[in-house]
C-alpha cells in the first residue's frame, strides 16, 4: 500500500531567477514596485537582459515552496502542477525527488518551464515578474479525483485562482476525495482580480485561509486596518483563517476566537522571497500532526524568519538537518 501523503502543493512549478537591484530599476518597470504581475517570455527575458549580472537560480512557486518547507520538517508531500520539456523543468522535480517527495503527480507540458523574476531591492521588498510557461498549460481536464488519492490535505496557491475553472475543478476534486484544504491568497492583485468568487471559495470549499496585512485589507476594505477584525472575519467563512503581519507577529482565528503569535526577530532580512510560503509551511506540517494552532503559528513564524535571511527561498542543508530536529 502506497504511504498515505500529508500534504499536495496545488499550483505552478515556478523556477526562480533572483536578482538584487536598486529601486530605480524596479520603479521603471510597468506596474511598479511590489507585488506580482504576470509577463510573456520575450518580456521576462528583456528584464533579465537589463540587469547588471545574471541572476541566481532556484526552485520556486509558491504551493512548490510551501510544500518543500513541509517536507524537510517532517511531512510526505506531493505536488501537482505542470512541467514544461527544459531542463528547468527537470531541475525543479528533481528538487522534490531528493528529499523524498513523491514526483508521480507532476503532470509535463510540451513548452519550457515556468520562470519568475524575483528583483530585490535595499528594503527587502521583492517585485515579481513571472512567465507561466507550461504552467498555465494546465487544463481542467487534466485534473481528477485520482491526484488526490491518498492525501490528506490539499493547499492551493493564490495564483491558481487567475485559472478560474482550473481553481473551481480542483476545489471539487479535493473535495470529493475527503480532503481538508488550504488557500494561501499570495498577493493584493489575486485578491482584487478574484473578489467575486473569492468569498465563495473561502466559504463553500477552503478549511484554512492565509493572507498577509495587504491581501486581509483588499479583501475587507471597509476594516482600515483592524487586522483582528479581519482575521475573525476570514473565520466566519473558513475554520481556520491566519493573518501575518509580518515582524509584527501573527493572528490565528478559529471559532471565533484570536489568538496572537509571537513573532521571530532576525539580525537582518535581506529577501522576503518564499517567507509567507514557508510561514505556511510550518503552519500546515504543525496542523496535520495535531498540534495546538498557536504553535502551528509558531512553527510558521520560525520557518518564516529563516528563509528571509537569505536570497530566494532555499536554505542550507545544515539549516534545514538544525529545524527538522527542533520541529520535525
């Protein structure tokens, strides 16, 4: 009998080209600083062509980073999402293979990989560019209740919900295969593109809802920034809603009660790149092994705080073998 997965990661298999520039160069681009903003290939390579030098490589996406930080501290994971035919392609799967994840669930494209280009700036903000490729190849058609045999929870990326019919096919066959779900609302522009469905989603399928103080505030425009508020408000709809603010800790709502997380104070943040991914992390491999919600919030804020001590969202093996011990 196959081993039962904790964890699928639901969205696009992201390579990520991570580059640290001055904000004159990100204030240049269409759409300006922050947030993420989707390009076409010629667009995304004319922006790399700008840079000073080449930007570094890295597994990214973000269901694909929070599945990964699952993983290393403790949960079988999967990933469903699709590769394109490059080696990018084969170096993100095989990034999931050497940690033992199961790969069988990747479906291939027959365009190159997904890329994103994640610019950095003195502050720490990242503005993000990113070339579906194969990715948004994906078609609902692709997706079955068979993907999520086995697994007992299914967390799906922001992202996902520009593909509404792929979104709404993968919520129904979560559902349908007894899954609990998670939403992670990813960024500001997912929430204003989605805001006439978004709240039936959260209401009718997701059992755990994560947004940070920008997407809570598009979501409840009306609450200022009464974070408190907002998180009761996520957990009027889902049954678990989580709110992070960032170096300001964390709200975690259920039942209508809040409780406030502490947060992780680091020396230096040098890239917030995969923070809220593996923020969620934590959070989801805490929650499937039944611990409190204040420590699965916990376990988020820990994971979080490491990965923005370094550029892009991997850490080094010594790390990564030092929180497997302490969280695992």
């Amino acid at each position: 009998m196959a081993e039962k997965i904790d964890l699928i990661g639901v969205g696009s298999p992201v390579v990520d080209l991570l580059a640290q520039v001055n904000d004159d160069f990100v204030t240049g681009l269409e759409g300006g600083k922050g947030g993420m903003e989707l390009v076409d290939a010629a667009g995304l390579e004319s922006m790399v062509a700008a840079l000073d030098s080449s930007p570094e490589v890295a597994p990214g996406g973000s269901a694909g980073n929070t599945a990964y930080a699952a993983a290393r501290i403790g949960s079988k994971v999967s990933f469903l999402g699709k590769l394109g035919n490059c080696e990018s392609a084969d170096f993100y799967r095989d990034r999931f293979a050497n940690i033992g994840a199961d790969v069988s669930r990747f479906k291939v494209g027959d365009v190159p990989n997904a890329k994103c280009l994640s610019l950095v700036t003195p502050d720490s903000e990242r503005t993000m560019r990113t070339d579906l490729g194969a990715a948004m190849t994906l078609s609902p058609d692709e997706v079955s209740v068979a993907d999520f045999e086995g697994v007992r929870h299914v967390h799906m990326e922001g992202y996902l919900a520009f593909n509404r019919d792929l979104m709404q096919k993968v919520l129904e066959c979560a559902k349908e295969a007894g899954c609990t779900t998670s939403f992670d609302m990813a960024s500001f522009e997912v929430v204003k593109a989605s805001e006439d469905v978004l709240e039936g989603w959260l209401r009718d399928y997701i059992d755990i809802v994560f947004a940070n103080e920008d997407e809570a505030s598009a979501f409840f425009p009306d609450l200022g920034e009464d974070y408190k508020a907002m998180a009761l408000a996520f957990g009027k709809l889902c049954d678990i809603a989580a709110v992070k603010l960032g170096k300001d800790g964390s709200l975690v709502a259920q039942g209508g009660e809040v409780s406030f997380v502490d947060p992780v104070v680091v020396d230096q943040a040098i890239d917030t790149t995969g923070a809220g991914d593996y923020w969620a992390g934590g959070f989801l491999s805490a929650w499937l092994k039944g611990k409190p919600l204040t420590e699965c919030g916990r376990y988020g804020s820990i994971l979080g705080a490491e990965v923005v001590q370094v550029l892009g969202a991997s850490l080094a093996e010594d790390r990564w073998a030092e929180l497997s011990a302490d969280l695992g």
